[in-house]
C-alpha cells in the first residue's frame, strides 16, 4: 500500500481489512476503558501496583497454557487473585511497594516454574507479553465491549467514594467509608481493564494506556471530569494513530516477512505526548508566565473535585 496523502482514501485502503477494522475497534475499547481507571489509578499512586498486576498477570497466562485453557482467563485469575492480595497487604501508597514487590516476585517465580514445565512453545503466553492487536478476532472484539461495558458501569457506582479516598484517604476513613473494600474492588476493576488491555499494548507495555495518557492529563487539569476526557482522548490518540503508522510503515518496508508492530508506535506516540505536556508546562512556568503558578501537580486539589 502507498500513501496518497488524501486521508479518506488511505483510511478506506486501509479499513478494507477486517484484521485492521478490529485492531481500531479492540484499540479504541481498550483506550477507553485504559484512559479512565489509569485516571484514579494515577490518584492512587497505583502506577507500580498496576506494573505488576502486568507482569504477575503472564504467569497465570504461563499457567493456563500449561493446563490446556485459554491463557485470557489465566492471565484474568492471576491479575484479580494479586490484585485482591495487594489491596489486603498495602492500604498506604507510602508503604505498599514493599508487599507489591513482594507478591509480584512470588508470581514471577509461579510463571516461571509454569514455563519450564511446559514441553512445547507456549507462544499464545508470549504474546501477551508484547501484545498483538493485529491478530484480534470479531468475537474477542465482542467480549472486549461487554467486559468493558461491566467495568465502567461497577466504576461508575464507586466513582466518587473511590475519588474521594484517593484525594484525602485520612478523612475517607474518618467519615467511615470502607476503605479495606473500596480498595478491593478498585484493584479488581484494574485487574479486568489489564487482563483486556494487553491485547493492545502487551504486559510489558501496559503502562502505555493505563498510566502514561493518564499522567499526561492530570498535569493539564485538575478537574475531574476534564482529566478523564483528556486521559481517553490521549489514549485513543496514540492507540489509533500508532496502528496508522505501523500500516504505512509496514507497507513501505521493503521485507515483506517482517513488520513493525503497533505496540512499539502506540508507547512511542504516548511516551512523546507525556514529554510534550511536561516539556510544555515547564516552558510555561520559567519563560511564559514565571510568576503564575501552572497545573503540575499529580493530585488535584480537594476543593476541585466538587
């Protein structure tokens, strides 16, 4: 495929195939549902936590190849059982990184003896690994939209206690609201967003969707709503335009037996936002306007979250 700079006939040329319209159908699912529990993931200061859930969340995919089942419902178990285990070990940010790290190199080691145990290639858990939006079915595309619809909806009824024990977790517990569970339920709402997640960007590249277009957003308002816009917005952004570019560049590479994967265009394109929006806020503060003070700040104010 050549591209003829008429955007309308490139998009045409390109949406023709059914693996592309998935891929944008999978990506813009998986950046929705991405951009807005990486918004309180953000808030949380869960970033590592949601790093590992990744991680830890291969070995189950490693178990289930070993024992012959799909390896999305192993990864979905591991992700959900560490998620459940690190809400019950760490309520603090401050202090939870230790019992994170720890559950999360007792899920390597599982992953790893899972591994060596397995005779043949375990490619399907490889894959998860890296991501491979390119290879996204009709059906899964489906299951994708209903789990998603699921996640929002439980997410929508635990939004502003969830918001609220986020910004000011001292005064949550002080009006009584039920952090240990609160916390539970959030991290099992991240677990399913991960487990459906790494079809787009893979494991090792979930921070792509769930926590850099979020951290992008939280530092251009600190209102609520605006943040989460702008965190979607951001991610579907990088995941559309990212499968865009591995089209073209794909087409354009002169041998045909490799490609350039989309995983790579889509970190690179939200890697290149969040310096942007760094960049620019500090050019902001010390050349524009020094003495007007700029949103920078990871954590919105109490009195902006209404």
């Amino acid at each position: 495929m050549s591209f003829s700079w008429n955007i309308v006939t490139d998009l045409r040329a390109m949406w023709q195939w059914a693996f592309m319209r998935n891929a944008f159908e999978a990506g813009g699912i998986a950046s929705i549902m991405a951009g807005i529990v990486g918004y309180l993931v953000v808030l949380r200061r869960s970033a590592f936590a949601t790093h590992a859930l990744g991680h830890g969340g291969f070995s189950g995919a490693a178990g289930a190849v070993l024992f012959g089942v799909n390896p999305l419902y192993g990864l979905l178990l591991a992700t959900s059982a560490g998620g459940v285990g690190m809400a019950l070990a760490g309520q603090r940010a401050t202090t939870r990184d230790v019992e994170i790290g720890t559950i999360l190199a007792f899920m390597l080691a599982v992953g790893l003896i899972f591994l060596s145990l397995y005779q043949g290639y375990a490619s399907e858990a490889y894959t998860i690994l890296f991501g491979e939006i390119l290879g996204v079915s009709a059906s899964e595309v489906l299951l994708m939209l209903e789990v998603s619809v699921g996640v929002l909806v439980a997410l929508a009824f635990l939004y502003r206690p969830l918001l609220f024990s986020s910004l000011d977790p001292d005064v949550a517990e002080a009006k009584g609201l039920p952090m240990t569970a609160l916390g539970v339920a959030f991290m099992l709402l991240v677990a399913v967003a991960i487990s459906f997640s790494v079809t787009v960007v893979g494991v090792l590249l979930i921070f792509a969707l769930m926590v850099t277009p979020a951290a992008a957003a939280v530092r251009l308002t600190q209102r609520p709503v605006y943040a989460v816009t702008a965190s979607v917005l951001l991610a579907l952004a990088s995941t559309w335009l990212g499968l865009t570019l591995a089209w073209f560049a794909s087409s354009y590479w002169p041998y045909p037996e490799n490609h350039f994967p989309a995983s790579f265009f889509i970190v690179t394109i939200a890697f290149c936002v969040y310096v942007a929006v760094r960049l620019g806020l500090w050019v902001a503060r010390e050349w524009v306007h020094p003495s007007v003070p700029v949103v920078s700040s990871e954590v919105p104010a109490v009195s902006e979250t209404g």
